[in-house]
C-alpha cells in the first residue's frame, strides 16, 4: 500500500472529515451510554459501476470489531439503481462517523468508473487513455484515475494514477515543448533521441500547420521510429472529424507509412466516437478529458435498517435487511489495511 | 497553515502528479540544455468565480525564483469565458511540470464556487449551507466545502472543510440518531441535554411521522429550546414542496412558536429555490447536497504565448501577452507559503 | 324503470330541449303539408365505446310510428371513428324534433364510456370505482356513474348511479367523518360499530398522520375486521406513488395483516395506472374522479342520407344508405318504454 | 322558478344523489349522537368564473337551521385558484350530506361558463351563440346553456336553456330542413313565409353549393328581408376561413347587399376567431358548440376548517377560517326557494 | 439535337458564363506555358438522381482532345453522396474553363430529377405530370421539364419541355378559358368541339361550383366524351382533401360515370400524395407544380486528383483517384455534339 | 440590349414554352370568335423583392396593342404576399400565351433577388457577391446573377452575369490554378505577373496549409501588392468560424499587414454571417454560393379579374379590380424591347 493511501485512510479516519452532526451524535451516544448493534445499507441513486470498495474496505477493517458483519459487491461490478452494495452490521459507535467518508468515496470513485465504462464501450475496442487530471485537483486526480482504469481505461497520464492501479503512465509530447524547440518535426526528434527505447514515440501534430501536412512531415523525418500520431484539432478548426482521420490515414499509408497509427483528442465523447466509428473513421485509440475526469458522482445512501436486532427504518423504507443475492461476505481480517 | 494544506502543496510539487508528458519534457529540455524564460496565460472555458487561486499562488511561490513575474486575479472574483486569469512569467523548467496541477486546483473549485454562488444568487438572501461532503472523495471534501464558501454558502458540514474557510461547521441530527432513539422527541431532548447551548437546536422531523405532526411534537417538547426544523422529505414522500413549507409555518404560528425558524433540504437546486421563492415559502435557510458537491469543474487552459522574448502561440491562439487590465502583479516574497 | 329515467324522458320529450330550428322546421313542414320518409344516419367523431343507446331507442319506441325502422349497436360495443352506429328510416315530422336530445345523450354517455374503458384497460385487472359524481351537476351524475360502469368500472360512489346499472354503491370513510372523530382509529371503529357487517370496512389512512404510520395504527386496532386501507394523498403531499404502497404493503406484511387490501385515488389517469404497474406496486383497486367524469363528450352527427326514397346528402357526404353490417335492427315493439 | 329546478333541487336533496359515504357518515354520527356545529369551506381548482352559486344557495336554503351562516361571492364573479368561494357555519348533519351536490353544481356550471368567457373575450365584441346542446346529455343541456349565458354568450339554441336564463332561443334552419325542400332558396323563402317576422331571417348556405354562390342565390331571391347567412363550411371542405367570410361579404357587397349579416360556425375555438379577427373578416356573429359545452369541469374541494369552535384540518390544510375579504354575508331567509 | 440545345450548348461553351477566375486562369497559364494533364473528379453533395449528364458530355465532346478519356455513370441512375460520377483526363486548358458550366447543368438538373423521383415515388403507380414550367424562368423550363421526367414523371407542361424528353405535352383547361366562357361545361363543350380527339377531355372543375357539383353537371352534358375532371381546390376552401376524392369518385359513380377519372393539383408533396393514398382515395393521376421546379439543386463539386501523373489534391481530399466501380468510360468520338 | 436577351426574348414568345392548354385555348377562342379585352392580375404567394419586370415590360411591348393598359411596381421594390405587382388590360389573346412564361420569370427572378437581400441586410454594410453560379445551368446563371445584384449584391462571378447588371466580375484564384501551380505562394505571384494591376490580388489561402500560416506566407511574399485573403476553409476542417478571421486579422496585424483585407467564403448563410458579427470577427466581405442560388423560386399567381368590362372571378378571388395606391402606369410605346 502507497504512502498516499496511508495518508488517504488517514484523512478518512480524522473526525473533521465527518458531517459533523456525526461527531455531536457519538458525544451523545456515549453519553446516554448507548451503542446498539445496527445494520447499515448502503445503495446507489442510479445504474453505474461500483467503484472505491476496496478503500472503503480497507478504512472498515481498520475501525469494526472483529465480530462485525460485513457483505459487499467487489470492486468494478456493474450495480442497479437502489441495489445494496454494502452491508454493514456492527456497533454503531464503532463506524457510525465514517459514514460521510464511506459514501464520498463511493459516490466519486463510481461517478468516474461509470462514464469511463461508457466511453470504453462506445468504442469498441479501441483503447481509451484518460486524459483528465489536468480537470481535478490534484488530492484525487490519482484515485479519478484508477477510478477510470476500473472503467475500463488502459490507462491514465500521471505517474501516481497510473501506479495506483498498476499500470505504465501514457503521454505523448505537449504543446509547450514543440513550443519551445518552435517545430513539430525537431521536438518529435529531440523526444527520439533523449527517451528510452521502449517509449513509443507519439507526434502531436495540430501545433504549427495543418495536421495532414505536419503528419507526413514528421514520418518522413522518423521513418520506422515513429509509432503514431496524436490529433488534437482545437474547436476552432473544427475538432478532429472523421473525415480528417480518413485524409491522414490516406495519405499515410501513400507516402509508405501504413504502421503508424493515429490517436485522437479533444472533447471526446461516446457520441464522438460512436460517429467514428458509423463514418469508418480508422481511429486507433481516444485520450478523454474532462467527458471523464468531470463525471457526476453518483450519490449514495446509507440507511439504518436494524437497530438492537429489530427491523426500523424511516418513513420510505421497508423496515429490516434487504435481500441481494449477489452481496458476499468479507473477511474483514484476511484483508490488508 | 493547517497540516492538511502542507501535504497538499506536498503533493501537488510530486512529479508523479504532473502529466507525464510534462515529466518527459523536462528531460529532454534539461539533456537539450533549453530553459527559455516564457509566458504562460491561463484561461477558463466558461464564466464563473475564480477560486483556487491561493493555493496555485502558495505552489508557486513555492518553486518560482525571485525574478519571476505573476499576474493574477483575487480568490472568489468573477471571471469570463477566456479571460486571463493567471499569467506567469519564468524559466519554463521552473513550474512546466505542474501545470497539470495548477490546472487540476483551479478547475475542481472554480466549478464548486461557480454554481455554489448560483445557488446563493438564487436564495435571494436566505442562508445556503453546503451539505455535500459525503458527495464527494474525503480527500476533496474540505477543498469542496471551502470553495463553496468562497462561492457564497455561509457554512459547511465537516469540521475541516468550514475550519479551511474560518467558519464553524453546521449541523443538525442526522436520521441515524433518531432511528436509535426510536423518537424524533428524544432524540432532540438529547441534543439539547449533552450538547453545548451554543449549538442552536434544529430537529430534523421527516424520520417517522408527517412532518408538520412532527414539528409540533418537537416544539411542544422543547418549548423557547427550539431554533428550527429542518425539513427534508424523500423524493418518494414527494420532497419539500412550498406548500408543506407554509403550512408547517401556519401551523407553528398558531400554536405559538412563531420563532422556530424552516430549513429545507432534499434535492434542493436553483429552479427549486426559486419556485420556493415564487410560491411565497417561507424558509430561513437551504442545506445544499449533490447540486454543489457534484458541479462540473470549469476547464482552464495554459498557453504559451511569449517564448525567450518573442510572442509565439500555437495555431488558434493569438502570439503574445492578451491585454486584461483586471490582473494584478502578485508579490510572490510576500506571499505565505 | 325508475322515477329518474321516466322523468328524464319527459325532458328528452319536451320540445324546449330541442335546438329550437327543429322546432321551427317542424312547424314549416307541417304549413307546407310536407312529412316525406327520410332516413337518418347518426355517427361519432372519433373512436369509442358505444353508449346511451338503450335510452335513445326507448325515447324512439315513444315517438316512431310502428313502421319505422331502426337498426343499431349495442349498448357497450366499440364504435369507429365515422362508423353509423343508428340509422332510422321513418316520416321526418315523427322524430326531427328529438335530433338534439338524441345526440346529445350518446355523446355525453359515450364520452364518460369510453375514458372508463381506456381506464380500465390500463389497469389490467385490478377494479375501478368511478368516485366523480362530485365533479358533475347532480342532474347528470347517476348517467354518468351508469355510462362508467357500461365502460368497465365496478361500482360508482352514489346510490342513483350504482342503482341505475344494477350495482351496489362503494365509499369508505370521508375527511369530514375523520375530522369530527378527531382521529382515524376512531373513526373507523366507529363506521365498524354502526355499519352492517356485509360493508368492508375500508380505512382512509392520509388524514392526520403519514399514511404508512396511519395504516399500521389502524389495523392494529381492527385486527381481522379490516378489509383495506384507501391512500389519497394530497398532491401538496406528492400523490400516492407507487413507492408508498410497496412501503405500505410491506410494512402491514411484516407486522402481519397480509390480507388487509390498499386501494388508491387522487388525481389517477391511465398513465398513472401504468407508472404503477410498470413499478410493481400492489394495488387492489383504484379509485376514478373526475378523469372520468370529466371526460369530453364524444360529438355526435345526425345526416339525412335518402328523402322520399331518393338518395340526397349535403356537400361531404355520399347520398344513400352507408353500409355496416355490424349494424342489427331493432323491434321497436318489443322495447319496453 | 320553474318546474325544471323544482325537479332538480329535489333530485339534488335526494340522498341517493350522495356519495354513499355521505349517507353513512350521517348515520354513524347519529347514532354516535354527533352532530357539532363545523364551517366548511370550497374553494376551485383552477381560475374562472363562478357559476352555479344560485342554484347551491337554492340548496342550502331549503336545507340549513335559521342560525347558520353563509358567505359567498355573487354568481358570474371571476374566482382564483384555491380561493374560498362558499363558506357555511352550520351543524355537520344539516348539509353534510349534500356535499357531492353542491361540488358538482359548481364544477360542471363553472367549467362552462369559464370557457364561455374565454371565448366571448377573444370575440372582441362579436356576438357569441351556445350551439352546444346536442353535444351533453338532455337533463343538463339547459344548465348548460344558461351557463354559458353567464359567462358572456348572448343566447343558447334551446328553448329551455335560453328561457332559464331569461333569453329567447337563436337558431337559424338546419340542414334536414334544407335537404327535404331539396333548395337551400326554396327553404328560406319557406321559413320566411311561415315564421314571424319578428324571428330574424338567416339562411344557412353550405348545403348543396359553394358558400359564396349560394349566399348570392339567397340575397337575390329574399332582398331585404334577408337577415344574415351562416357559413358552416364543413372541415371535408376546409372549414369556414377568414378568406371565405372575406369573399362572402365582398361579393355581397358588389351584388347591392351590404346590410346581409354573416354567421360563422363549425368547431370554432377563441384561437379561430382571433384567427379571423387578425386576418380582418368581418363576422358579425359567431355560434359555438362543443368547445363550450364540452368545457372540463372545474373541480371543487370543500374542506371542514372549524369543528366545535376549533380551528382543525386535515394534513396540508392550515387550520381555521381563511380570510377572504370578497365574500358576502348571505340572508338565507331571504333567498327564493 | 434541337435548336435549343445547340444555343445551349453555344452558351456553356461561352467563356463569359465561366466564373472569371477560371477565364484568369487560363491566360496565366498560357503564358506560363503550363498546360498539363490532370485528372477532375466529380461529385454531388448529396444522394440523388444524376441528371445533366448527356447534356455535359456533349459539351466535352465538343472540346477534349481525342485522347482525352471521361469515365461516367447514366443519365437518370442513382448517385450517393460524395460518389464520384464523373471522371475527366486531359490537359487543363482544353475543359477547366468549363468547370462552372459543366457543375451547374448537373446541379440543377439533378436537383429536379432527385425531386421527381421522391414524388413519383410516393405516389405508388398514379402519374405524376410535372406542372411547374410557371414557376421558373422560360430559358431553363424545358430543361427542367425534361429532368422531371428523367426522374420518372409520365410528362410535362410545355411543348418544349415535353419534346426534350421525347413525349407529348399534358394539359387541360386554364381557369382563364373558364372564365371567358362563363361556364365550365360550355368551355369544356368548346374544347371538345374544337379539339382533335386523340387530345383526352379533362375538365377542371372548381372555377365556379362546388367540385362535386360541376364534375356532375359536366359528366351530365358531356357523357362518354368525357376523360376525366381534375380537382384543383385552393387553399383558401381547404386545397384537394382525400375525403373529397372519395365523395366525387362516389357521386360520379352513382351519376353512372365509373369510367370518368380523377386528376388532383394544387400544392402537391410526397406528404400529400402519401396521405391520399393511406386514405384511400382513388386519384388517378397528380399534376405537380414548384414542389419540383422549385426543387433544390445538388450542389456538386471538382477536384484536381491528379496534376501531370502526380495524385495530388487540396487538403481534406485524398490525392489520386477514386475508385468506383460503377463508372463506364465513354467514347468521346461515338457522341453525337 | 444583349444578344442574349435577344434570345430569351425569342425563347419567352415562343409557343412551345408555354403551358399547353394556353395554347389550345387560343386556337378554341379563335374557333369561337372570342377575345375579350380582359384584365389580368398578377401577385407573389408570399414577400419579396419583385424582380424580372423589366424582362417582362419588354416582353409585353412586344405583343400588346397600342391601347393595352399595363400597371406595374419597379424593378427592385419590396413586394408583399398577395400584392397586385403587376396588371394587364388588353384584348386575352394577345398575351394570354404568355402567362407561363410571365410568371416563371418573376418566380425565379424575385426569388434570387429577396434571398439575396437578406445575406446583404445581415451582413450590415460588408459586401457580398454572388458566387453561385456554378450551382444553376448556365441557361439562367447570368439571370441569377443580375438578380442577385438587383437584391443588393456588389457583383457576380461570371462575366455574363455582371454585364448584364452593369458591373465587372468577382474573382480570385481557383483551388485547380493552385494546385497545377503547387504552391499557393508561386500562384499567387504568377496572377499578380500577368494579370493587370487593377485587378484586386486576393490570395485564396486554403489549399495546402493552414490558413494563419498560408496568410503569412503570401503576405510576406506579395508585400503592398497583396490587397486581400480569401478564407475558404472545408467543412472537413470546419469552415471558417469567427475565431480563425480574428486570428488572421491578429497574426497579419503583428506581422505588419493592417491593410490586407479579409474575403470569407464556404456555406455562408445569413445565420452564420450574423455570427461572425455578434462575435465580431472583421470580414471585409463574404462570397456567397448556393444559399443564394439556390433560392426557392416565388410563386406567383395570374387571374383574370375583369371580362369584357364585367367584373368577375373565379371562387375565392374577389371580382374586378384590386386597389393599389403603390401601382405606377407604364407607357409602354416608351419602353426598349
């Protein structure tokens, strides 16, 4: 486990972290010196992927008493609006403040997991990098990245997110440095000569000229080293289009360079890529930005459903435990914390 | 400073937060030996409030040298779509790689103060409170509520999230006490018997019965104890509607407790504020969930526009410093990090 | 027959119900010794439920002379947009004069017919009761709870309506009675005390509490002697959803009154029917106000098609007999009037 | 009073015209010896104008003790959503029973003459006919029309209808009367020969020709004892257009007959004639039926707000009298029944 | 080949109809010296009906060099969007000034044709006459005349346009006629008395009467003589309606003339055609006015693909030539000019 | 006047353009010794421009006698829907022939002429010139594009077309010169050789690279002699928007070129011109293609109104003449044929 989950269960755990009707109700708890066994459900507003249990896991295990009883769906299962995913069953002083954490965690984490699965089944196949740390402050852009790759994401473009859920970090070259070196062609070379060999060699091409023109600029310029080309055309030419991956694809694969393959980005969306792929656009993998790191956190709830072994609930809910059959039973001490 | 903030600002400086591609270009310019003074001007994709700016100010002054040059706008000013709101002049390796972060920072809270102040500009006068927290990833909760705030909301629900904007955090009972209790009355006599008599009595009266029977129970028990009711019926009881909210009032003024104030929550968003305010409803103050917690970050950008003296941009952009007299020079030596 | 419909013929009778050019007409064909054998097509504007046709052919066998000839629908059968659903062949002067009344009554009942069809379909076996007589002038009422249940209802709430088709009237307990016990449990053990033992005891649950509390109070108290509970809620409090009889049924399974039933009104049309099936919410029968009686007449129009024998129609229509052999004739003899 | 509302105030004071929950109510407080003094208020469910209050004062005159006190608005009044409009003092067992008839007297007569009203407006000083009563049932065609009369139409069609509301009858010749002289010309001259001549001569010109050739035909052959004609273009034909009244009055302007009037009906709704009133057709009159006598009832809601001298109501109801500073005080003694 | 063709053909080959760039062009590359072979590629900017073909390839044949080679779908074949459907290789300066001429004969003339084919289409075997030669400027109406009937309607209007396309005119009897005559029937009795009897007699019968009036008084006057009526309704008595087909069709039918026929115009669509015949109305035949000489052109576009044996070609076009399968080479020399 | 209007003139009275059943009317009149002096009138189905009278003036002074009346608006005056433009008193034979081509000369022209008008009132004072001649058969381009001048435009694009309005044609270099020459630079200087100096170097700066860049180029290229940019950008790399003409201003600006104008072309509607205004982006001009080529023809609409000095009409017209105060005589004897 990373330093920045230590630091994450940490924060979790802090009492400042919680609705703070949760702090002055323990104060009360404990002062009337009541702390009844109660069972907690936990469920979704809407349809989605459930992400962040494991964390949620993790921050359980390091506050239930053993006897606890714990029942949950695994990480990245797809969920049903309402459906309970979490089931907790424990004195209600010993967990009862993380609530606030516990639901934050999931309602985030799954909000991302969600809209990434839905970009990674419109495209069916291609590969989606998510493109969107730059759209989250920088405490969660490592967890809205693994959230993604849970989704379905092959990967991510910082270093920590990436590593969070085991994968390499992917990124081409910036804006800036072709900026800075004034062409396209001699910072793809500069990038060539200074970066290990197993880095494939991306060229943006959208910088200077138009993106057909410099494309072929640049695979003259690699011949064989250069792996592909990343479009990234501003709204105010247009985004990339179909038919613009089409041209370069052509005029590719005349001037003799068929393996080089071609990346998209820039405001993509599922209905983006659906209209790729229904115009036979040959789009070999999509960086997605703010379409996913921007995602609507899907909001849960946490509802007492037993209280000192009797069904309760408030009004609009049914009194006592739901049924899924779906839910398993976790080992809080086989897990790591 | 709180520890918090220092561990941010510890991460934000990481280089596995940054882009990759940001990584890698600092290589290749350092190998190249290439370190241009340039300019970067950062803009945002849509009107709102500007918030983050503080913090992105702290992470310079953190890493910028003494000659550098930053032009900026205050925390919780409005901005426009475009508009300049950051411009930093310096050797390009100085901050180049933590543009993802200084974008990720501006983002995320320009989108919470931004709706946060739609909210409030909607309320007319009536008190928001942002209730968001358990919306959103702990690690951001206090960074939501913070920026909320700074959009205008008078307080927050953790104690975190209200001590980053030098608030107290706001809170009522939340429905678990009261399922403990098994009474919404005994739960709010325990309240006011343990807590301290500073905390205003707020009974929250939608748990077990019809919340105008309920608000009456609470005031015939509690007497002159009482400050308000919050209300915050289930979609499936038919949410607060303007209506309940006057009846509830009729009813209280006629059995003499004219100055127990109405907090309405549950879904609550502009449009409904609004119909609340049309219809004549008489609430003293809104406690606001997923509508904030869950805004849209605003995306900004960072252009190069000036590099080693000359103005430079890439296509779509206009070479050179954008005029915007609204900017100030910043002090950074004078700036706490 | 009863006293009502004598008296309603009378009216339908008098000439001062006619549209007064009939009368008028009558008295210039008389001048003119003009009385030739004409034949009357009479069709409806849209789709629907046959309905008033038994009334309409008994105020024909009071005025036709024996020779005349009728053929027609029967009561409750569908009928085309179009589609003649009476023809009548018979000396003008006998009948001109009642082309208003007879109109009139097929329009209004087939209008009230037809919505309690489209009703009744819509709740795919579970009853309607037609609860709308207080949304009509009390001169029409008992028409239309009678044309109501010719459409599919079960039972209307007022003793002339129900008598009219051969039903036993339905109501349970109404606000007032409530309102002067000052209490639903009262109430109901009141109308249980005094009632006669074959009336099922039906509780009106939404008075003063919320209705899942109310319904529990209530059959704890009755016991075996509940027959159901009738949710109402008012729209101010959402209308009954099809979340609060899954919570309402669910919460009288568990404390063990199984078989008490829950019947629904307020405000319900088809679409509403259908949210609740779609839902899966076990209602028992539902009550109709004012969608039914309050549902557009459907317009009728009388035309001469053959006069003295020769086919003759105005521009629009085709001269001479339509043919539909749906159609059967009617002995006029044989009705009793 | 004529027989007619003799008969209808006997029907309506029948208790089988009541919701049969009513009638049990009455006998369940007897025998529970209740009988407190309540007020009740009713109020509409929508905005309009104010109809049937004779009729309902008719009822409660015959009905209520000496000491009961009433407060209404006056007949024809506009009302508003909610607005109490009828407010009785009275023991519960003296009227109770009669409010299923007193709600549909108002809902049915009010629904028609608040359409009446609107189209009347939009008529701009047109006369406006009710042609409606074949389009509702016989027993309540002459409320119907005296409704309309209420709300601003100058005349009905039946001699019932105008006679309740103290108006003479309006009806021109119908097409029957036409298609048995075979000639539109030889009908009118008929009508002109055998009816008074006090009776306005109106010749109804779309049977058997064109509207325009057949107005000229009629002008021709009556002269000046031509009154008007009335254009009922059927929709096969494209109804009456403003084009059509605009030819119709040029070309009998040229012929030497700028005096003959010009009728208009035929599903003619307040968007149609401000249809014609835009395109500038002079119309002098128009008759319309079902828009009006199809009018959706306006629902009334009556409430018991006082019982035993105790402000009481059910949920969403605020308790006590509501203010209403239009309403009258009522000398019940003095009314006619 | 026609006189006017010939005209025309002399007009396209007139420099001053080219767009003067092309004129410029020309002379500079005159005295560049630079005349090289290149290949133009055609295309319509949306699927249709390729018309204006022959007309074009006259026209080149009149201008390329022997050894010039023009691939080319058929005139009246289906074309989709951005197919190419013309091919022409030779030196530049023998047809690039032409490029205006040769896109606007096929835009316009497949404009039409696409539009004709839509309508005939529709109309499920009835012909379809084109009307609309009124419409648009005499020099183009025999051309589109002609295109409607390349895109299938059984003929047109003019003697001209008719002529293009190798058929009679169609034509009936102008309401101007009518008028002089005072009568239809004796203007249709002078047509017949006057005219060759190969040419068929068709009434048009709404200049006075009602249509279903007059299509008796002349199938009564002219009897076996007579072909047909045609209905032709304006807009302000409702246009030609599918319940008025039926009504002539039956009264002509029981008149005893089930062999008359039935022509519609007047504001003519698909939409119209489709709604007859769900209808069900029996029309023999429509006469279509500016639904299609108003028709839209397609616009189409030329593309350098090859310049001197280089597949070359603007951005967004992929240089060299496209490949379609369903182009067939022309013989240049085989033309007739 | 022109060879070719000559011609069109010839091809106007020509028979066999016109509808043929005006031609067969002719022959049955003369059969029958009819030509009443008539009078015609002749009106647009909805507002305009009125364009073509000239055309149709000379065609009239052709064939009229001496004593025929003729009252007409100018050539270019706004016109409204049902507006008597033009009115004809002469002897029905002499000019009936000619209605069809009459009306399709007004209808095409008037068409042209009012969608022109409103590209020229949107653009606010910048100039448009037509461009699309290449999309109408060069049989009626250089009508459309006088029209398109008489609606407002500044010039055309072919030399027919212009002469025909008294300008000189628009141009600049076509796509094909470019790519023939390779470069857009060597083009652009190869016009600026051989072509005289007053004709406008305006450089179209599309073909190759990216606009901003290709601007550049040619400006530093052509220095004073540059006097303008032609944006043409394809929809494939998403035409030209607001943002790319501020960029190009800006760029052109920086480098020294304030007095190089900028021309826009590609799909330009009045919508998008509106656009580059609201955002205000500095156009100089705009050439406009098919939105103005291809305008819907306006239909126009002849009817005899008076017959041998009576008054008459078909149904729906109004019989005699039509009052216009806007109507100005025209001594036809004066007129240039």
């Amino acid at each position: 486990m990373t330093q920045k989950t230590d630091h994450s269960i940490h924060l979790a755990l802090s009492e400042d972290r919680a609705d703070v009707y949760f702090t002055r109700t323990q104060t009360i708890l404990q002062k009337e010196g009541l702390d009844p066994v109660v069972t907690m459900e936990i469920f979704p507003s809407r349809d989605g992927i459930l992400c962040g249990i494991k964390e949620v896991l993790g921050l359980l295990a390091a506050v239930l008493p053993e006897d606890a009883e714990v029942w949950t769906l695994d990480e990245g299962k797809p969920m049903s609006e309402d459906e309970i995913v979490l089931r907790i069953t424990a004195p209600y002083n010993s967990f009862g403040l993380y609530e606030t954490a516990i639901l934050g965690i999931l309602a985030h984490e799954s909000g991302w997991a969600t809209t990434a699965r839905e970009v990674v089944e419109a495209a069916e196949g291609a590969s989606i990098i998510s493109f969107g740390a730059r759209h989250v402050h920088p405490d969660v852009s490592a967890r809205m990245e693994c959230a993604a790759i849970v989704g379905g994401c092959v990967s991510g473009a910082t270093t920590a997110g990436a590593k969070l859920a085991g994968k390499a970090p992917s990124g081409t070259i910036p804006h800036a440095m072709i900026l800075i070196f004034g062409d396209t062609v001699k910072a793809t070379e500069a990038f060539d000569k200074h970066m290990p060999p197993e880095f494939p060699r991306i060229a943006l091409v959208d910088t200077f000229k138009d993106e057909a023109e410099e494309s072929l600029r640049v695979a003259e310029a690699m011949g064989d080293r250069l792996w592909g080309v990343r479009l990234d055309t501003p709204p105010e030419r247009g985004r990339v289009t179909p038919d613009l991956v089409k041209e370069v694809r052509a005029r590719l694969d005349q001037a003799g360079f068929p393996n080089v393959k071609i990346f998209v980005s820039g405001g993509i969306t599922p209905e983006r890529i659906r209209q790729f792929i229904a115009e036979g656009a040959p789009v070999d993998g999509y960086g997605v930005g703010s379409h996913i790191s921007g995602a609507k956190p899907i909001d849960f709830t946490g509802d007492l459903k037993v209280v000192a072994g009797k069904p309760l609930a408030k009004r609009v809910r049914i009194p006592g435990i739901t049924h899924n059959a779906r839910l398993k039973k976790v080992e809080l001490s086989k897990l790591e914390v």
